[in-house]
C-alpha cells in the first residue's frame, strides 16, 4: 500500500491524537483548584495574541488575570500560575508519549539510513562483500552520560512507556488512567540526586530499551549480511557515565563507582535470567532440559547477589549455552534455533558489564594530585622520582613518567583527591575483576593541553599494580580551541614515546581521541567550534596513520546543535575520506536520550541511522563529502570571521551580567536535576572559564535566544553578501554535505529561538542595548540562511521536524511567558528598598519549576 507522505502521517498520528488526548486530559478533576485546565487555554491565547502586539510577559499576565478572574488575591494568582506550569509539564509528557507512540508509523523503519536500505544499496551496486568485510571491524559506540539536561523521575518514565503502547493500542480507559496517574505524579525532586541514583535512571534505559533494540539490529546483520554465520565483532557498544565521572563532580566516590558497576552487573543477569526463564518454556528436550535448569540457577541466584560468586566464567557460560545449540541442531531439528541463537548475541554484546563504565577527570585535578603524589612518596623515601622533578621540563617528566612502576599504598595519602583518584584507578582493577575487562577499560582526561597529562594518568596506573600491562585506554580530551589546534603535537609526543607505543601496542595498535564539542562551541561559537574540530579530526588522522595507530574518534556530543547535536548521522555521513572512520563513539545525555533511544522503535532506527552513516562514508562515499581546496578556504574563512564575531561578543562587560541577571542560569542549580555542580568551582563569584556547557547552552535556550548555536554565523555569511560573493557560498552549501549539515544544525537553533518574548529587554537601561546587539545577529542570521539555502522558511527541508518544534514551542509559550514574569518581578524586588524575602523565594521557586517543562519540550534543549 502506498504511503502517505511523512508530514501528512506526522499530521494524523501525532497532531491529530494529541489534541484529542489533550482535551480527555485537560478535563481531568486531579487538582485543588477548579477550570485550571479551562482557564489554561484561555491564558495560551492572551499569551499568543500579547506577544503579536508586542506586550511584556507582565501585561500579558496581568491581562489574563483582569479578563477571566474576578479580583483574585495575589496568592491566588501565584496558585494558579503554579497550578499552570503543572499542567504544561504534563502535557510535555503527553506529546512525548504520541510522538514515540507514532515514531514507527511517521518514521519509515525500512527506509534511508536503516540496515535494511544499507543492504540493498549493497546488493544493487555488487558490494555485499564489501559491507560484510566493513562490518568485521566497523563499531558504533553509545556512551550514556550523566549530564543533568532532564529531570524525569522514574515513575514518570514508567507512565510515558505504558502511556506510549496505550496510544498505539488506542486503549481509551487505560490511557484515561493513565493521564489521571500523571497528574497525580510529582515531578519535582527535592533533593538533588545521587550520582548512584543518575546511573540507576539510566541503567533504566539499558534494561528496558536497549537491551532489545541493539540485540535487534544485531541479529539482522547476522541473518541478513552475513547469512547466519557468527560475526567476529560487537559492532554495537554501549558506554556509561554516572557513577564514573568524576569531572567537576565532587559527589562521585570509589564506592559510588564500584555500586554503579555491580548495579549494571545484577541489571543484566536479571535481563539474562528473564530471558532463560523464556527459553526454559520452549527447550523441553532430552539432553537440553537439565543444562537450562542449572543456567536458570545460577542466574537467578547471582542476580540477587552479584557478588555470590558462583557465576559461570563469561567464557563457560557461553560454552554452556553453545553445547546446547548443538544438541538442538544434531538432536532436535534446529527446533527453537533462532530462540537460542538470540540470548547467545546478546551475551556476546553485553557480557557481564551491559555498558562500559567510563573513568574521568579533568587534567588540572591530575596535575594537582601526581604533585601531591611526588611529593610525599619523596617523604617516604621512595626513590622512583628525583628531587627536582617538579621543577623539570616537560619533556624530561615524560621521559621520567614512561618507566615508573610499583604498588603504592594509598592509605599514606592524606589528600582526598589523591585517595580519590587513585580509587578510581584501583577500581577499574576491580571492576575488570568482577565484570570483565568491558567492565571498565577506558580512562578519559578532560581538558587535555599537554602530552604530560596524559603521561600523568599512564604513569597513576603504573604507580597502581597494573607495572606496562595496563588493560584500559587512555583517552585524552581535547576541547577549547587552541587544545583542538595542538592536539596533533601532543599526539606527536606521545606516539614518539617508546613506552606508550608499546601500551598502544597491547591495545591493538589503537588511540581512542575524545573530542568535545560542548566546551569548544562556548569557548569558540558555533562555526569555529565544529571546524576546529573537523580539522583536528585531520590532522590527527596524519599523526596516527603516521605512526601506524588507527586513530578512534570519540564525540562528546550534547543535545542540542550548540553542543554538537542535531542530526549526527548526517554529520557523521558527510565526513570524508581524510579523517578516520572505523568507529562512531559518541556521548548521548539527557532528553537526547529519551527522544532518540526512549522507545525500542526510536532506538533501532537511530542506532541504524548511526551505522548506515558509517557504511555510507566508507562504502558509498559522495563527491559532496570531499572538502575542495576552495571549499576549505571559505570554510576557514567563514570559521574566522564567525570566532572574531563571538569572541567580541562574549567579551562585551555585559556579557555576564546579563547572563547572571537576566537570565535563568543560576537557578540550574537549584532544579536537583543532576548530582554535579553548575560550575567547577566553588565561589560565588561568576568566571566564565569554570562555567560549565549545559548550563550556559541551556540558560540561552530558556531565553529563547539560543545564542551558542547560530552567533556568529550570519556575520560570517554577511562578508560574502557584502562583497557581491555570496553565490560562492550557496555553491559551497549545495557541493558540501559537511557546510550543508552545519547549516541545517543551525537553522535548527534558529527555528527554536522567539526573541518576542524578551523583546522588553530592549528598553532596559542597563541591556537594552546588549540585547539588541544579540537580536540583530539572529535577524541577520535567519536572513542570510534562508538566502543560502533558497528556502522561504527555516527548517523547510524537515518539515516533520519543524513542525514537532513548532508544537512543542506552542506547548511551553505559557510557560515560558511565567517564567519571564517571574524573572521580572525577581528583578524588581531585588531592586527596592523593602523587599519581601517569602515573594522573592516564591517567585524563584516559580522560575525553578519553570525550567522542567521547558527543557523537556525542547528535548535538546542544553
């Protein structure tokens, strides 16, 4: 049956359902106050129909208010207006609920850029083989992080699911249950999470959703590309952060860390036990029954207690499991084959570890501590370092840091972050000891500047029992600009260091790069952010290939398209053949998570878009992949003149403050969405430099201004118009998957961005004049690009993208405007001389409740 198009189909079962079900849930009696869900709609059109004139989110409130109520109090205001935000975070949840209900339906599952299409395209063009032989030792790598960009407690997860399969059933009394249980269901945390409690939220998704989708595409490779037949490679891994992240978050212990990892044990031995308990229904034969029965045991007893110990090596489990796939083949006529071939993939894949649990620390932190540990190994009277080594040379560290060894005794540490970190180390030991060296094998520096950090953590692991067998990666981090622009001399350093060559040597000739696009697009704006990084991505592809090391890149990659998001399949797509591309490592976070990996559905089809992306670089490379040397002139133009726009932009004196003041950057903090501090330090006192990504990118997006995704960029694109040159740029964009996709990112931001509701500001004494210089950069911006691309709105080459924007965005229009309200009338109790202490906290509290709802509409919001 033909296929309606995607927009008609995202129309009907998406659109069309939501507001059916939006009207059952707006009817609903689950509050105190009466009409709540009456008057919301009501108050949707004054805030609609005020910003058309042009009104400041106070006028339009106090409007409401004058038009639909009968002089309420100002705590009946303030109830109401709560009662609001309420009900808008619900009615996220609600759309996120039909949205992945009809992913299926409106997605086509079959189509560009699953398995299915990568195997026909194959097919057609005679390189099955080749695709085959690609996918020996072609990866991708999802690495779930701990970042706080969503706030959705369990119990609400558990609904959106059961909401989601209620949809599609179109099971009317349970989804009216349901919107009754949502109601009553607090969001709200009141206390900040653990990061134990974090890795138990995400572990929620490895059980439940990934578990079945990965093993999934698995399984279709192995039947469909390679006819059956065992295929010599994962090709899907997973990578978790919470519990293992020890960057700028002081709440992450070695005890955290070792709970996190026997947590993800016990998790998939309960996958692994349900699953046997499946099978033990179906494999009732002579010779099979009694080996089912002793592995149903075992499992069911250690995933009680991971720490029993009386688990079957990974090795014999899977030995046991493969002598009962041949006693099904000889004996039973392959009966229940698939069943069996099945649970023995997801072994492969999962092991005993289900997700690798990452290691990381900022380079600074390491610094500190090797000093620290120098030093009193020399109070000792240990001799592997001389007296002077803290006043030598970079290079004469090195030389030193490439041969210590020994077993150090942490307890003669009295510094906590000595003992911290060397916990840390000691605990990948342990972990590898328990769930297998994919337990924890990877250590990640973040702002990596020098070869001697990461000399620091080779030598920490020496220093720790491991003495040159180190069974874990060392990853540095390269993110702010000029460390993207020296990370081939760094990397030059460490491959001419005998030692860690020969550490390279164990690890499979390998280097393992992580690149970090959050810190960079703050640090540099959004254009120079992604070249930067697609140019260190070269040359350390130079430096490696030089070497003879097959360099991985790993992508920390955030939400939005400000932190490296939007649609990284294509990105991954346009790259060509000068940067290396044998793995796809990439970090996903927050509500990232729960719109491309939250249903089973959304998390094959991405996971797939993420493989294809892969194959299609390597396998069906493009002319438009190939940067030209004239395109790298403009793209390296266009990077400088766009990092001279931001640089002066964020050096402006109101840069800051306005950030500090008028924006909601102070109350991330305060949401408990995440165990990890806002900022890296400790003081009071705003420094740009220990301000973390998320919530600067997310404080923008509040804003609706969105500023780190398109800053700079028409300012960039002007130079070009200015000079009678601009058709030059529209050949670069229509010749270049790789401008094409920067573009389409931002154009993303863009289409997020309402400057109608801070257009107040403009009048401000203070930042008026700031404001307007961020205004005029998105009007020439938003010019230029649909100039660029001959488009006539943004976003009109993804309509069924612009349009989920465009309902989201409609959703939270309320919201946002109270939490504008809000921020207007914090300011203007901050400024008189009797302020009410009880109002103000009120009026934060309201700011706070706000951010929620927003965040989770934008889904990619930080």
């Amino acid at each position: 049956m033909h296929k309606q198009p995607k927009l008609t189909r995202f129309q009907e079962n998406v659109l069309s359902k939501y507001q059916i079900y939006n009207s059952i849930f707006m009817t609903l009696p689950f509050d105190t106050i009466t009409k709540t869900g009456v008057l919301l709609p009501l108050f949707h059109e004054i805030c609609k129909d005020g910003f058309s004139k042009k009104l400041n989110p106070t006028e339009i409130v106090e409007n409401f208010f004058k038009t639909y109520q009968q002089n309420p109090s100002e705590e009946e205001k303030i109830n109401l207006l709560f009662r609001f935000i309420q009900y808008i975070e619900r009615q996220v949840v609600l759309f996120d609920a039909i949205e992945d209900a009809a992913f299926p339906t409106v997605n086509n599952m079959d189509g560009v850029g699953t398995m299915r299409n990568s195997k026909e395209i194959a097919a057609q063009e005679n390189k099955k083989e080749a695709l085959k032989k690609y996918l020996e030792d072609f990866k991708v790598r999802i690495v779930l992080t701990a970042h706080p960009t969503q706030f959705y407690p369990g119990p609400v997860l558990g609904i959106i699911t059961d909401l989601a399969d209620a949809i599609e059933k179109n099971d009317l009394l349970l989804i009216n249950k349901l919107l009754a249980q949502l109601g009553k269901t607090p969001f709200f945390k009141h206390e900040k999470p653990t990061p134990y409690d974090e890795a138990v939220s995400l572990i929620w998704y490895l059980e439940n959703v990934f578990y079945h989708s990965v093993s999934d595409t698995y399984n279709y490779i192995q039947s469909n590309i390679f006819d059956g037949n065992k295929i010599p490679n994962q090709i899907i891994d997973l990578g978790f952060w919470p519990g293992g992240d020890r960057d700028g978050n002081p709440f992450v212990t070695t005890e955290i860390t070792l709970n996190v990892a026997k947590r993800l044990k016990q998790t998939i031995l309960k996958n692994y036990y349900r699953d046997i308990r499946i099978l033990k229904k179906r494999l009732t034969f002579t010779g099979v029954e009694n080996s089912i029965n002793e592995l149903e045991k075992l499992l069911f007893d250690n995933s009680v207690d991971p720490e029993l110990g009386t688990m079957l090596s990974l090795t014999d489990f899977i030995a046991k499991l493969e002598e009962i796939k041949t006693i099904i083949v000889e004996k039973h006529q392959s009966l229940y084959l698939e069943e069996i071939n099945n649970f023995i993939n997801k072994v492969h894949l999962f092991g005993y570890h289900f997700a690798t649990l990452d290691i990381r620390q900022d380079s600074r932190v390491h610094h500190n501590v090797f000093s620290e540990i120098v030093t009193t190994l020399q109070e000792h009277g240990n001799t592997e370092f001389p007296e002077n080594y803290l006043d030598l040379s970079e290079d004469e560290q090195i030389e030193i840091l490439s041969k210590v060894k020994g077993s150090i005794d942490p307890s003669i540490f009295e510094n906590e972050m000595v003992s911290k970190t060397l916990g840390s180390i000691f605990a990948v030991k342990s972990i590898q000891k328990n769930n297998g060296e994919r337990g924890a094998n990877r250590y990640i520096i973040s702002n990596n500047q020098k070869a001697v950090n990461v000399m620091e953590t080779f030598a920490m692991f020496n220093l720790c029992g491991f003495n040159h067998n180190i069974t874990a990666d060392i990853i540095p981090l390269f993110e702010t600009i000029t460390d993207l622009e020296n990370a081939e001399s760094v990397m030059d350093k460490l491959y001419a260091n005998k030692a860690y060559m020969a550490h390279l040597a164990e690890r499979g000739h390998k280097q393992t790069i992580m690149l970090g696009f959050s810190d960079g697009t703050k640090d540099g704006g959004y254009l120079m952010a992604n070249w930067a990084i697609f140019k260190a991505k070269e040359s350390l592809t130079r430096i490696s290939r030089a070497y003879g090391i097959k360099v991985i890149f790993f992508d920390g990659r955030g939400g939005p398209p400000a932190r490296g998001g939007g649609k990284t399949h294509q990105f991954y797509a346009s790259l060509g053949p000068t940067i290396e591309n044998e793995e796809i490592q990439l970090t996903v976070q927050g509500q990232t998570i729960s719109s491309n990996f939250g249903t089973q559905d959304a998390a094959q089809y991405n996971i797939e878009q993420l493989l294809s992306a892969g194959i299609a670089n390597e396998l069906f490379s493009n002319a438009n992949n190939v940067m030209t040397e004239s395109n790298i002139e403009i793209m390296d133009d266009l990077a400088s003149l766009s990092y001279q726009a931001y640089s002066e932009f964020k050096n402006h004196p109101k840069f800051l403050p306005y950030l500090e003041r008028m924006s909601t950057l102070k109350y991330y903090a305060k949401t408990n969405i995440g165990s990890r501090p806002s900022k890296r330090s400790s003081g009071d006192e705003l420094n740009f430099a220990d301000l973390r990504a998320i919530p600067f990118v997310g404080s923008w997006s509040q804003l609706k201004q969105n500023v780190p995704g398109f800053y700079g960029v028409g300012t960039a694109l002007k130079k070009y118009e200015n000079n009678g040159e601009f058709d030059k740029l529209i050949d670069f964009y229509n010749s270049s998957d790789f401008f094409k996709t920067l573009i389409g990112n931002s154009m993303m931001s863009l289409s997020k961005s309402f400057f109608g509701l801070t257009q107040y500001m403009e009048k401000d004494e203070e930042f008026g004049e700031f404001w307007k210089v961020i205004f005029k950069e998105y009007e020439t911006t938003h010019r230029l690009i649909l100039k660029l691309t001959g488009y006539s709105a943004l976003m009109q080459g993804n309509e069924v993208g612009k349009a989920s924007i465009d309902i989201r965005e409609d959703i939270v229009l309320p919201l946002i405007t109270i939490q504008q309200f809000a921020l207007i009338n914090i300011q203007k109790l901050q400024k008189s001389e009797n302020t009410d202490p009880e109002l103000l906290k009120i009026f934060e509290k309201m700011v706070t409740r706000s951010l929620f709802g927003n965040i989770n509409a934008s889904r990619n919001s930080a």
